[in-house]
C-alpha cells in the first residue's frame, strides 16, 4: 500500500463530492483512506490520533482536504497543531481567492502546501503570505456521471445555469467603509466596481490597489492586503453583476434558461416567461441536470486565469458548454472547438452564440463530443489527484 490519506467530510457538500472523487482516485492508485466527519468530530479525532499513534513508525500519511477544512486540528491537552505534531504534509485546496480565507491562512500548519484554482491566487498567496512556504496552481476538475448521455437533440433543458448570484448573499462581508482613514471608502467602492465593470479582465485585487495608489503613495504593502481582504465584497459583487447580465440576456433574446441557486428569483425581471427558476439544490443533484441540458451556460467566479468545475462538469455530461474566458481557459481549448468561450467585454454577443448552437446541432454535438473526450482525458479529479501524488506525496 502507498501510504493513508486524510479526508474531511460533512460540511459543504460541493466539497465532498470533490472529496469523494479524490478519494475514490487515491484509493485506485493504492493508498488507504481516513474519512474526518465533521457530524462526528470528537469521535473521529480520537479515531484518527489512534490511527496516528499505531502506525506512526510508518512513513506514509498526508491530509488532502479543501478549504482549510482540519487545518487547526489540535492535540489534546497540548493544544498542538495535529499535522505539525505528526509531520504530516496538509494539502490544502482552495476553491475560492485566498483573500476569503486570510485567517486560516496566516495560522496554516507549517506542513501546509496551498493548492490555488487561479494562477492568480497563487501570486497572492507568493506575495501576501510568506509564511506557506510551498504553494501552487491546481485548476478544477469536472465529475461524471457513468450513465449513457443522450443526444443534444433529445435533451430536455435549453440552457442551464447552475450557481448562485452572491449580491443577495454578500451583504455580511461589507465592511463599515468609513473605517478606512487613508480614502473614502464609499468612493473607493464605487469607482473600483465601476473599473472591474468595464475592465472585467482585471482581478479585484490589482483594481483596488490601483485606485489606492492613485490616491496615496505612502500605504505599506501590509495596509494595501488589510484593505484587499476588507473590500472583497467587491468581488462577489462583479461576479454577480456578470453572471445576472448573461443571464438575462438570453433570456431577453427568447432563449429559455433554467437557473438553480440562490437569487434568480429576486431579480427585477425574474417573472420572465423564458425564466424557469429550480430554487436552490445540492450539488450532486446539479449532475443529472446536466445531463438533460443542451447548453450549460458558466461565468466564472472572477477567476481571469483559472477555470471553474461548472466548465468541466458540462462537459463531462456531454453537454455543449459555453463560458466566458480566461487566460488559463484559452491555453487549454480552442473557441468553437471542444466549447464556446466569449469575453465578458463582448457579453451582448452571446445570444447570437447561443442561438448558432441550437440552429446547428449537429456541429454542437460535434464540439460537445471533443469537450468530453478532452475533459474526460485531463481535467477529471483523477487526473488532478495523480498531479497531487507526482508532486506533493
């Protein structure tokens, strides 16, 4: 056998379907699994400190987990940090920016290797966190269904968007602004949303420095991160204004699309007849939707140099994907070939791609076949989980 890995279960259950999936990856390559329910934590500690301390002699135990999930696990009576203790390497992904996650991060374990979705955020963690001493990029991967997929023509959903819009859920993360002395915060906000709007292929993190050295020259690169964590509300909300603007403008053009998540039916034209609002599910109940949809429709979640697992998921359920782009997305496929890739500068012309699918189906089939040949060859968490054994175990 190759060694244990340690997984965390039970508390988000899009990350357990990545988990599982990683899981059921190692285990074909040989390595013993440990599952941490979170639902039983007390008794899955003490489980896992027995494992530990029985076969601590050997030489072959790692923690691959997501979202700093376990990453204060603590001894008993010591309080030390498990993983350091023990010497096991933490292998933490992360599916969203670092700057969501600032706390875990600074007080990581120093077994940590931080694993980044976006070339982006590992440029973030290399300049903002000194103390993660080995990170890098590990795009997103899709999971599939091992079911027949059916023809295009017989599906039964036109478009599908599957995801929430976060301006209805981000107003927690909106800080009181005035409590930014070195500029008006107010100001601050708007004009940097203003930028990412007409400037989408900026990170929020790039604009909001800028516009802070526009106005100062004097901030030190400790206060400039503060007030990056602080404003990454600003994110949620660029994603949102996006993710509503393709959207609707399907639906504007008389394309039917069926959203699940939170919000689509807040919005001011969500009475829509081209509207079919699902209301919120579980993630793997996103999967066989899929599967019945012609076209899955994704934004990205202000990733410009990375990918999302929507991307993936379309197209390992045979569906014809189309998303906006990115400059990792554009190293990977070709637009028109394995998907369809659109700018968010030139999001008016979607409709028109949209509408050039379903009149000619028969080439749609075509590039939905050479998406899931090619997603089903690279970008599966198997392929991401030989990546983590090559380098990391």
């Amino acid at each position: 056998m190759a060694g244990t890995i340690i997984y965390f279960i039970g508390v988000y259950d899009t990350l357990d379907l990545f988990t599982l999936e990683l899981k059921d990856a190692f285990e074909g390559m040989g390595y013993r699994s440990f599952v941490y329910d979170a639902a039983e934590a007390e008794a899955g500690k003490e489980a896992l400190i027995e494992l530990l301390e029985e076969r601590r002699a050997e030489d072959g135990f790692a923690c691959v987990t997501f979202n700093n999930l376990g990453y204060n696990l603590a001894l008993p009576v010591t309080e030390e940090n498990l993983w350091e203790h023990y010497d096991i390497p933490y292998i933490n992904i992360l599916m969203d920016h670092p700057f969501h996650y600032e706390r875990a991060i600074n007080r990581a374990p120093k077994t940590s290797v931080v694993l980044c979705v976006d070339r982006n955020h590992v440029k973030y963690i290399r300049r903002f966190h000194k103390n993660i001493m080995r990170t890098d990029f590990l795009p997103h991967a899709g999971v599939e269904l091992h079911c027949r997929h059916k023809p295009l023509a017989s599906r039964g959903i036109d478009v599908l968007y599957a995801g929430a819009l976060p301006i209805y859920t981000v107003a927690r993360m909106i800080p009181d602004l005035s409590s930014i002395p070195e500029v008006d915060g107010q100001k601050m906000a708007q004009e940097v949303l203003h930028e990412l709007a007409n400037h989408p292929e900026k990170t929020t993190e790039l604009a909001i420095e800028e516009y802070l050295r526009g106005e100062r020259n004097d901030i030190s690169e400790k206060r400039i991160q503060e007030i990056i964590v602080n404003m990454r509300f600003l994110d949620s909300y660029a994603t949102s204004f996006f993710r509503e603007q393709a959207v609707r403008i399907l639906v504007d053009s008389g394309i039917r699309v069926t959203a699940y998540g939170t919000g689509w039916d807040q919005c001011g034209w969500s009475d829509s007849p081209y509207l079919d609002y699902g209301g919120k599910v579980l993630a793997p109940q996103i999967l066989p939707l899929m599967n019945d949809s012609k076209v899955v429709l994704n934004t990205m979640t202000w990733f410009k140099a990375g990918s999302h697992d929507r991307v993936f998921n379309g197209m390992l359920a045979g569906a014809a994907v189309v998303t906006d782009d990115s400059t990792y997305m554009r190293q990977e496929f070709t637009d028109g070939r394995e998907l369809v890739m659109f700018s968010l500068n030139d999001i008016k012309s979607l409709p028109e791609r949209v509408f050039d699918l379903f009149g000619h189906l028969s080439k749609a089939q075509e590039m939905a076949d050479l998406g899931y040949t090619q997603a089903r060859r690279r970008h599966t968490w198997k392929n991401r989980a030989e990546y983590i054994k090559e380098c990391y175990l």
